[in-house]
C-alpha cells in the first residue's frame, strides 16, 4: 500500500441500501470486465470509477482473501459508507487457514469517524494485514462472541450477485462479477503475486460442510448507531450494530444442507432438487440462478476456457504456465462430465448440431494450435509452446484425446435439449 493519503473517509450515511450495494456490484463489474491483470493495474485503470481522486502513488496490493474486503472498503471509503471487519479471530490447529473446526471472530475493527475524518491507505493497510482466507472459515450459523463479517445467502437470483465472495476452504476466494442469463456465475479473483483472473463456479470450489463456511458469503448488513451527525452531513463518533442471521431476509444453510425436505445432508452429502429433479449442488445453482434455463454447453465450455487460457499465455511466466495447466485440467474434468452425459442421451447437454465430436475436435484443433506462449523454463532457457503441447503433457489435461474418444452418434436426433 502506498504512503500517499488520499482524500480522508467521511461518513454519510448510516448504512448500505439496496442502491448502495447495486453500485459496488456495478463496480465489481467494471473492474473485473476491463481486462485488468493485476490488483495495483485495476484500481489504477479507468475502470475503477474512483480512479481520479487517488494520489498517483496509491497502489493496492492484495490476494485472493484480501481483494475482497479491499475493494469493499475503497468502494465504502469513495461513497461515504460505513464499514468494519472482524480483526481477530482463533480457531485449532497450527494453520488456522486449513483448521478442522471453524474458527472464531474474537474482535472488530469499527471504522469510525473522530471528527476529522479517516485515514484512507492506513485504514486499507491494517485491513490487508488482517484479514485473510482464515477470516472466511467459520460456521455461517455462529454468531458469537462477535458476528462475522458474512452471512449464507440462498442460492436464489438477486441473493447471488456482483460482489458475493465465494469461498474455498482449500485456501482460495472468488468475487462473484455477474451471474448470465443461463446461470453462469462467472468470478474474478486475486492471487499472492497480485495477478487477477476470471473464471466460473463449479466443482472446482468443492462443496464444503456447514462447519467450514465454504461456498457464497454476502457481506453482513450493518449500521452506525449512536454517531453525531455534523452541519456538512457527516457522522462523527458512534458505534456498528451488525444483522443477526435472523434479521436477514435472504440468509439460507441451503448450500450446505440441501433443500430436500427432512433430508439430513451436510456438504457433500447435501441433497438438492430444482422441479423435483435430483441435482448436484452445482448443477442445482446454475438451474435456480437462470430460474430453469439452464443446460450444460460443451461447445461453449470449450471456446470461454480456450479464451481465457490463451490470454494467460501473453503473461509468459512460470507461473501462468501453472494457471494453463491448472485450467486445462478443470477443463479435462468438465468435459469429462459433460461427454459422460452426453453419451447417456441426457437432454441436459445443450448440443443440437450434427456431430459433438466433431465440432469440438474442429474448435479445439483452431484454437489450441494456434495460441502459444513464449516463457523461461526452470533453467531460465526460453520455451515455447501451444497450448495443445502444454495440455498433451499429462493425461488429466490431454482434451485432444478426450474429444477424439467420444461416441456421440447422434444420440439427440431429432430432439432438442431442454432446460429445466
């Protein structure tokens, strides 16, 4: 974080409304549709809204765990919005950021205001040097010593939204950007050398227990209470009051508990149905979010992840090589799934042309061949390679042979793939 102050954080208004928390989705958004690459390139873009008013040394450095409540803070900081963190917590074990048990919010940081307004970059500084993916592991039904900073919404539209953080108990956060039309909830998300990705939710977040908190968390409402309010409008003094769960229209265990009734599933063994149809956790978000039009797309999983593997490779370091390969093997799994079904004659697969093998093999062979990257191997000796070469090194990243090996013999003729 940069020394530079920017102008001080005056509070005026005592709490988010649904305009307030609409405009950080918004703003979520234009940051994570810009392109950006890394956290310090994003703010510092015209894609952060705010971007004029910080000084020219300001620079926001974050990971995963931390962007989220960064990018919560700045936007709070630029609109005169209340804000506070838990800044203490305690759990088992040597790592509390891998603890067995949920860990604890012991203690909050309450930002306030003491009369001539608050310090920007020491106030994002102490927030960045506390909160981590640690901070995100705990029981969403717990609520004391002191409330957390998140709740469980429901998995429902409108709940799942542009600036919900998705959390993996292996160590990772995803801030939710937009949600399609066909229940696409597609993330942006930071990691320890400041680089920022895109991708969408599925298994590759797992499905955690109640008792971990993994999966989507929304910001706790809060409000300022017992504050002064001064002759310019801002709110000097006071104290946060933070919703109980109970006090929350939208708070849910359903992503941990399923929502078949006296069904008695935690994480994995949840159980979940959309018009009475057996679902995965995944596959139940993706039906509720585009409320029944969804479908599986192989042809459209194939060409975004391409996409977005191909421009990993203009980053040229060992550690975009990493992100490919990684990429590659979410997409192998995927596939995997998808073909899987296919073969099965399940209408959920949305393909209607002639030949899936075909058509895959034909984008595949288009776009992985002809998007290469240039990096320093181990020995600092230049490599080059396509992305075809950096998936066909190990069999759990080789797509080519998987799509060469799918039987679909035209399993749908005649019929249309419906969503439901």
């Amino acid at each position: 974080m940069a020394d530079a102050q920017s102008a001080a954080w005056r509070i005026t208004k005592t709490e988010w409304t649904a305009a307030d928390e609409k405009g950080f989705g918004e703003f979520v958004a234009a940051i994570a549709e810009s392109g950006c690459t890394n956290t310090v390139a994003c703010m510092r873009s015209a894609a952060n809204f705010y971007h004029d008013s910080d000084p020219p040394s300001y620079q926001l450095h974050a990971d995963c765990a931390k962007w989220v409540y960064m990018l919560r803070a700045y936007y709070a900081s630029k609109n005169g919005l209340p804000f506070s963190y838990v800044s203490r917590i305690a759990g088992s074990g040597d790592d509390l950021r891998f603890s067995e048990t949920s860990n604890r919010a012991l203690a909050r940081r309450d930002l306030v205001d003491s009369g001539s307004g608050i310090a920007v970059v020491p106030a994002l500084q102490a927030l960045h040097d506390q909160v981590w993916t640690a901070t995100y592991r705990m029981d969403p039904a717990a609520e004391i010593p002191v409330e957390q900073d998140f709740y469980s919404p429901k998995i429902q539209p409108g709940s799942i939204r542009p600036g919900t953080a998705i959390y993996d108990i292996n160590g990772h956060v995803g801030l939710v950007y937009q949600v399609t039309a066909d229940g696409r909830i597609l993330y942006m998300d930071a990691y320890p050398d400041e680089h920022v990705s895109h991708s969408f939710y599925g298994p590759q977040f797992g499905q955690s227990t109640e008792q971990l908190g993994g999966g989507f968390k929304n910001f706790r409402p809060l409000k300022l209470v017992g504050a002064t309010r001064t002759s310019d409008g801002a709110y000097i003094g006071g104290s946060m009051v933070l919703a109980s769960n109970e006090a929350i229209a939208d708070y849910s265990l359903e992503q941990y508990r399923g929502n078949v009734p006296n069904a008695h599933g935690n994480g994995p063994d949840a159980q979940f149905r959309y018009n009475t149809i057996p679902l995965g956790l995944f596959e139940y978000a993706r039906a509720s979010m585009s409320g029944g039009g969804f479908a599986f797309n192989p042809v459209y999983e194939l060409k975004a992840t391409l996409g977005t593997l191909c421009h990993e490779t203009q980053l040229g370091s060992q550690a975009s090589v990493a992100r490919v390969q990684s990429g590659f093997a979410k997409l192998y799994r995927d596939l995997s799934e998808m073909v899987a079904l296919w073969e099965k004659r399940d209408l959920r697969i949305a393909y209607d042309g002639r030949s899936l093998k075909e058509t895959l093999g034909e984008i595949y062979a288009d776009e992985a061949q002809a998007c290469s990257m240039s990096y320093a191997d181990n020995q600092g000796r230049l490599t080059v390679a396509s992305l075809d070469q950096i998936a066909g090194g190990a069999p759990e990243t080789d797509v080519r042979t998987l799509i060469a090996g799918i039987n679909d013999a035209a399993p749908f003729a005649g019929m249309r793939p419906v969503g439901y």
